[in-house]
C-alpha cells in the first residue's frame, strides 16, 4: 500500500498499519524518516497527483491511503480512483465539507444537523472563520471588539471569504468515522489542544497535544448516527460519496452537541493517540472502504493515551524551522513513549529539525495520569535547540 503524506499523522498511521498481518508492502510519498523506519519512503509531494498516480501505478498499489487535508481538497483522489486504484480518502467535491466552512454548513442544514448558527454581523463575542483551509490557524475567537479587529484582520490576511459564527460555550471534541461513501462507522474520540501556551493562551495552531479517551457521557455510537451518518447520506444524494475519515469538531454544550467544523482526514494530533488505542485490523478496514466494501467498525483498547507536541522555537508564526539536531528519541522510547515525527530530516546521518510541528510524543498507560507520565518523561529525554512545548497537556484530564 501507499500511504501520502509526511507528517506525524502518517507516521503514527504508518505505525499501526504496519502491524497489520494483512501488510505486504508499505511505502509513503514523500514520508519522513520516522516513517522510513517502517517502510519505503519516495520524493514525490503529496499534492503531485500525476506523480502519486505514476508511483501507484509503477508499485501496483492496490490502496492509497492520504493523510493531509489539500491534496485531497485538490482532486488527487479523484485522480487515482480514474485511473482505477482505490484509494481511502473522500474526492475533491466531499473533501469541500472541509475545503469550505459555508459549503459545509449548507450540507448540515440539508442532513438537519445541529451546528453553530451563522451570524449576520461580527459582533461580539463570535467566530471568525476563514471560510478556505488555514492549516487549523483560521479560527479566531472573539470575546471582545480588540479581539474581533484582530480576528477578522488575521482571517482576511489568509485570503478568501469569511464566516461568522455564534460563539458556543462546553467541552470541545474531535469525533472520528470511518466512511465507505454510504456508511459511517466510529473510529475514535480525543480532546486536542489548539492554543501555543499553556492554559490555552496564545494564537492557534495545528494542535499542541491531544488526549484519549475524552471525559463525557455520550455514546460515540449514537453520536456518530446523529452527526457522521446525515451527512454521509446527503453527500452520497448529491453524488459525491464520502470515502474516508470523517472528522467532526463538537461543542458539547448544555443544549446537546453542536458541529463546530468537519474535517475531511484523520486529525493531527488526534490521530498520535488514537492508533495505539485502536484494536483490530485497521489496514483491512481502510482497505475495505478504500474499494467500496461495507466499512468495519474497530474497537478502542481499554488504556488511554496522552500525545504532547514539540514544536519549533518560533511556531506557529513560522513552520520552517530547519537543521536543528534531534536527540533523546531512543531514550524516550526505551522509556515507553512512542515517538512519532512530524518535521524531521536526516543530514549526513544526523537527524535534524525541519518544520513547525517537529515531533509528537506519545505515552500509554490504564489512566489518562499514567499516559500523561509516560508522555512527559519521553519529553524530558528528547531535545533539540529552541523546543518548545505545553506542560498542561491533559493536566485537568489526569487530575480529574
């Protein structure tokens, strides 16, 4: 199989898919050194669909699996799939449930599910939304009219149309489903944390760290017939079969869980902690969606998990951060962490920086606490210059 991408998210696929007894082959495009660890990596960018489809088609790929969100907003699946490879990630006219926010909610009100209403005017409090992707940087939360001048300046510096949203007050989680273009079937629930700084200060990001399972009392079943499956069926009425991880953001607030966004993949940091909970085959289930077969649902371990993100020194103003040597990561490991790279490059032999998200440590344990431990101590082992990260990463989760 192929597997596109080059972030932590893919490695962390990569890792579980690669202990599929299902598994002949694994190659990713253009992968990362993590993830060459496991399989074969190759120089062709995500976003290359006549290169992936040349690659897919020179390994007898017999599924493509893609992991970030613009590629496949761009088609490329549509690509493959013309040219007759299956492949686990939703065509460019699904993937617009995420590619734009206002087309999303026009979905929502046609499938009658319950989303943040949509404003008229930028008064606050609200949200401003950028209606295109913004890498997760496009959301800005108003509470106060110098926060709205801030929030509608940086929304409009990102380019196209905004939206306006009513700001919804609970717990927010990330709710994930595998989907075979008619059926949604849960994958997995985690509660990320956006925000640069401890006690979710500072400007958004691509995600700090995550944690799973969340504290709540829904079923995730229930919620994913309520939420995942309405839209599913309405994008398959307007021809436009969702084949993939259909990621839904929720508020759960005291009037019941409302859709904050959707997203079109697996979601990172989510993803760091949800591969070591999930039990079963998770190859033979991408595989099956990917070529049309009936989506099967995989179970979630009884252990929780905790991820925490090292990041570069001047993210998330800059994602380019580069040459910086790695240590400590086999000592994390040999300290129980699992460590999943996200913005590495190897030099001479020598691992280096090479991005925003550098890497992303993983711990697992009975209890969010134990997780949360191993997590930190595989932190305090590796280091780079300018690594930064949040100390409070599942914090209340684990004292709770």
């Amino acid at each position: 199989m192929l597997l596109v991408g080059s972030g932590a998210r893919e490695h962390a696929l990569a890792w579980r898919i690669a202990q599929s007894p299902t598994l002949t082959e694994l190659h990713a495009a253009p992968g990362n050194p993590g993830i060459a660890a496991l399989g074969h990596c190759h120089p062709v960018r995500a976003d290359d669909g006549d290169g992936l489809l040349g690659l897919a088609v020179t390994l007898a790929a017999d599924l493509v699996v893609i992991g970030p969100e613009a590629p496949l907003v761009a088609g490329v699946a549509d690509e493959l799939r013309h040219a007759g490879i299956a492949v686990f990630g939703p065509g460019a006219e699904a993937a617009r449930i995420e590619g734009s926010k206002s087309f999303a909610k026009e979905v929502m009100h046609a499938a009658g599910v319950a989303t943040a209403a949509t404003l008229p005017v930028a008064r606050p409090p609200c949200v401003v939304k950028a209606d295109g992707l913004a890498a997760g940087k496009g959301v800005f939360v108003c509470r106060t009219s110098e926060e709205l001048d801030d929030g509608l300046r940086q929304a409009a510096a990102l380019g196209g149309t905004l939206v306006i949203e009513e700001l919804l007050v609970g717990s927010e989680v990330s709710l994930f489903a595998l989907c075979d273009g008619t059926r949604a079937v849960p994958l997995g629930a985690a509660q990320d944390f956006k925000r640069i700084g401890d006690g979710d200060t500072g400007p958004n990001t691509g995600g700090m760290g995550a944690y799973s399972p969340p504290p709540w009392p829904d079923d995730a079943s229930a919620l994913v017939a309520q939420i995942h499956q309405p839209v599913v069926a309405e994008l398959a009425r307007r021809g436009a079969p969702f084949v993939g991880c259909l990621f839904a953001g929720l508020m759960l607030t005291a009037h019941g869980p409302r859709v904050l966004e959707f997203n079109a993949r697996f979601g990172d940091p989510e993803t760091q902690v949800l591969m070591p909970r999930l039990e079963g085959d998770l190859l033979a289930a991408l595989a099956a969606a990917g070529r049309g077969g009936a989506a099967e649902p995989l179970r979630e371990g009884a252990d929780a998990a905790v991820t925490v993100v090292l990041a570069g020194p001047d993210y998330p103003a800059r994602s380019d951060y580069a040459g910086a040597p790695i240590t400590g990561i086999a000592e994390a490991e040999a300290a129980g962490a699992i460590v999943f790279h996200g913005g590495t490059a190897v030099r001479d032999g020598t691992l280096l920086t090479n991005g925003g998200r550098i890497l992303s440590v993983t711990g697992t344990g009975p209890t969010v606490a134990e997780a949360r431990r191993v997590a930190y101590e595989g932190v305090e082992r590796v280091s780079f210059e300018g690594m930064r990260f949040r100390t409070d990463i599942a914090a209340a989760a684990a004292n709770g």
